[in-house]
C-alpha cells in the first residue's frame, strides 16, 4: 500500500481539537498558513497515522482526525520509525522530521477517557523545506532517510 494523506487539519488556538479542512497551505519555515502551531521552531507540522487512531478507536473512544491535535493525517507509513532528519514529500511540500513524539505536560481529554493516547507516543513533528499545498490523497513518500 502506498502512503497518503488522510486527512489536513487546522486550529485557531493552541491546545484544541484541530478541524479537518479541504487543503492547507505550507510556508516555508513557518508550517500550516492559519495554524496555531505554526511559527519558527522546530514543531510547524505535526503528524499521526490513521492506524494509531484507529487503535484509540478500538479502545471505545470516538475520535477523528484532528482531534489530537495533528495537522496531517497519513496512512501507510510507520511514522515513529523515522528517524530524525528524514524528508517527506508531502503532496507538494518537503518536511523534514524534527522530533519524534512529544512529553504531554497536561493530559488532554483523549488521556483522561482512554487512560492512554497515542500522539505522545507515535506523532512525529517536522518542519517545512518547501512551501505548498496539501490535500487528502497526496501521496507521501520518504525522499531521504528512513
């Protein structure tokens, strides 16, 4: 199975929910053009798998994309195995993975419901190379690393 995009989300305000919208627009340096976590650090774009969604579905939550706060919902690819400093073509875009997973200082709802969640675990952050448009059913392909 090749892998793609499932899903694009966005929120206005950090720690929320993210809302799944038609396409996003990726700035260089900068991440998702109208996301709250977009700036210049190293988080501008955050990741996660349908599959491990889907794992938090099997535990009896009713969650979605973007309702862990990712910004890019993928499918058919082993996101935490990559390891830092790998670059993905993203539809249009190039990323370039900066973290892997992340400390959650406050449990999030998802936590408190499930007694787990899978973003701190397997979510991936990265930042934008190059600049573009992307949308559910972009292809994504590792271009370097991994």
């Amino acid at each position: 199975m090749s892998a793609k995009v499932i899903a694009v989300c966005i929120s206005e305000n950090k720690g929320e929910r993210k809302t799944p919208v038609a396409s996003v627009e990726l700035r260089e340096n900068h991440g998702i053009v109208g996301d709250a976590h977009a700036g210049e650090w190293h988080r501008q774009v955050s990741l996660l798998a349908a599959e491990s969604i889907e794992k938090m579905r099997k535990m009896g939550l009713d969650v979605d994309s973007g309702d862990f706060a990712e910004n890019i919902t993928t499918e058919g690819i082993d996101l935490p195995a990559l390891p830092v400093g790998t670059r993905l073509a993203v539809g249009e875009t190039l990323l370039e993975v900066t973290q892997i997973g992340k400390e959650c200082h406050t449990r999030c709802a998802i936590y408190h419901q499930a007694g787990d969640c899978v973003m701190p675990k397997e979510g991936i952050f990265a930042r934008v190379i190059t600049g573009g448009v992307v949308r559910p059913g972009d292809p994504i392909a590792v271009v370097r690393g991994g």
